[in-house]
C-alpha cells in the first residue's frame, strides 16, 4: 500500500518544500536516494527519488533530460536535496519537472535522506500492519456469518467487506445468494446457461454479463465441483479483497461439500426417483418434482442414456463420479446389462 506524497509533505520535522503543483492523489512506492545522471535502469516506477545532484551536469540542457528520464521511468516525484553542490534546486530542474507535471520537493541541507527513507518505510510497514488486521478481522466476520446463515451469510458479509456485487451458486448454476443485485444473479445463471458444460473449467475466470463483468472463482470439492462464487470486477480487485476472496472461497467449499455418505444417499435416492418414473409412466407431476432437488429443472427435456457393461456397480460408481464433478444434473440406476443415465437434454452432448 503506497504511502501519499501529501502526507509526507506534511511532516513538519523534515521540513520538505514542494516547488512544483503536486496532485493529492500523487502516491510513493519507496523513497531511493541515488546519485546518478542516469538512474532509470534501477528504477521501477512510483518512487520518490532523492539527490543532492552530485552527478548532475550544470547544463540546462543536460538537466532538462535528466528529468525528462525520471519522469519516463515513471516516478512518482523527485526530492532534491540543497546546500550540497548546488544552494538551490536548479531553475531548469524546477521548470521541466512544472511542464512534465512531476512534482518536486525540495529537501534542505538539514534533513538527512535516510529520514525521509525511513519515514516512508515507517509508514509503509504500519499501513501494511493495519491491512492484515483489517484483513483478519473480516476473514472472522465472514467465517462467523457463514456459520451463522449459511451461504446467505457467506455472500451478504463478502459484498459488505468487498463493496462490490457477489453471487454464489451451487454445483448446478442455481444461485445460492446475492450480495446486492438479483438481476446480476440472473444474468450469470444465463450467462452459464449458454455455454456448453463440456467447455467450462472449474477454474479462475472472466464472464461478461449483462449487467457487468464478473470474476468466477471454482468451488472444487474433494471428489466434485461444487459451484461458482462470482464477484463483480468493474475495478480491479486489491491485493487485501484478494485476500478475503480467497477465504471466502475456502469457506464457501466447507459450506458446499458433502461427505462421501451424504452423496451415496443423494444417488441412492436418485435411482429410487428414476425407478419410480418408469414404472409409473406417465407420473404425476409430484413425482416428478422430485427431480429438481437433484439440479434438473421443471421446464427442461431430459433424456435417457443407456450404457451397456458386464459390470454395471463398478460402471455406475465411474458414471456418478464423472458426473457430479462436471456438475451435471443426472440420475442413475443399474439394469440388467448395463446402466440408465437419466439427464437433461442440453446436457447430452457433454455426458
């Protein structure tokens, strides 16, 4: 987190001048004394370089160059210290850095470099003490929301800490909670819906959506993908909001992932459904809503993938595992000879 120019300006013990127009926003990345007429190629840009011109030639010329190559590299000011070869800040200085738009302060012979180095250093390890507490304390509010609410929790405490849109969504695109905007909720889930499932990785990524641009981070559990946590990226996120994306999705997977005996029951329960469907073709719609605990929807075709196998318990295990980690909605039930696969049509190619 950089340091702001005006507040080291403001330090009245160093005694620091501003000669040219410097900008509130204008921000110190290091302060780096270096003595040379050239120091661009130990520059990385946002410093605050500090000189007593040692090196400096007394051309105007050469002097205007010299700035024209601090204000190149990308500096974020130039402090140049007096009463050491030259008693004042050269004019030629003072008026290129004024039409570069680079501001200058000039030191006095007094202050020493290494304290306006160490101030900024001070301040820098201080801001950077204060982030990770802030960090830290919303990594606890998040988690204690979680465990409070749920997923709601999850998202609502996320898009408070971060200021920005969040929608969650479990392993079938089906939102799980929005932090502001429903109809951003919406927009993903279309969004989604137009993309083969073949095609998707359960990675980071970017999605344009109708109401703005977001950033999908994966849910992967330990046997399957578990869904999406979507977080909107209009500005780019801070390394500190990195940070409790990240928890928030650590967190989000623990809330998601069931154990090994809950999915064994989920397909049980399945096959159950699909045996109960055909053999009371047509069924009634109760029935038939059963399906959508397991991700299908209402209005959706399905269709019925038959898998011929000598050995349908070792095909079915193969089947379910491939299945859920894709988050593709499906039911399943062994057969004499072979397998049924019951999914939604959309999603026959990627099955």
């Amino acid at each position: 987190m950089p340091v702001a120019l005006a507040w080291l300006i403001a330090q009245r013990d160093l005694s620091l001048r501003v000669l040219t127009p410097a900008s509130p926003e204008v921000e110190v990345e290091w302060a780096h004394a270096i003595e040379l007429e050239d120091p661009t190629p130990w520059l990385a840009g946002g410093e605050l370089v500090l000189t007593t011109g040692l090196r400096l030639p007394r051309g105007r010329a050469e002097q205007t160059a010299y700035v024209d190559r601090l204000a190149g590299a990308g500096v974020a000011a130039l402090a140049f210290g007096v009463g050491v070869r030259f008693a004042s800040v050269p004019r030629a200085v003072v008026e290129q850095c004024e039409r570069r738009g680079l501001p200058l302060v000039e030191v006095p012979l007094p202050t020493p470099f290494i304290a306006v180095s160490q101030r900024v250093a001070q301040r820098l390890a201080r801001d950077q003490q204060e982030a990770l507490q802030r960090v830290v304390k919303a990594q606890q509010a998040i988690t204690r929301r979680s465990l409070q609410d749920g997923p709601a929790g999850l998202v609502d405490s996320l898009a408070r800490e971060l200021g920005r849109e969040v929608v969650l969504l479990d392993e079938h695109d089906r939102p799980l909670g929005w932090g502001r905007s429903r109809a951003l909720a919406q927009a993903l889930v279309a969004r989604l819906g137009d993309r083969r499932r073949s095609n998707r990785t359960r990675s980071t990524q970017r999605v344009e959506t109708a109401v703005g641009p977001l950033e999908l981070q994966a849910l992967t559990g330990r046997t399957a993908h578990r869904g999406w946590l979507a977080v909107g990226i209009t500005t780019p996120l801070p390394p500190d909001d990195r940070l409790l994306l990240n928890h928030a999705v650590a967190v989000a997977v623990l809330l998601l992932d069931r154990p090994r005996e809950v999915e064994q029951a989920r397909a049980a329960v399945g096959g159950t459904i699909l045996g109960l469907l055909l053999e009371h073709a047509p069924s009634s719609p109760e029935m038939v809503r059963h399906l959508t605990h397991l991700g299908f929807t209402v209005d959706s075709a399905v269709r019925m993938v038959w898998c011929r196998s000598t050995d349908a318990v070792v095909l079915a295990d193969a089947v379910q595992a491939s299945l859920a980690s894709a988050g593709i909605p499906h039911v399943l039930q062994s057969a004499e000879g072979g397998l049924m696969v019951l999914v939604q049509d959309r999603d026959t190619e990627a099955v």
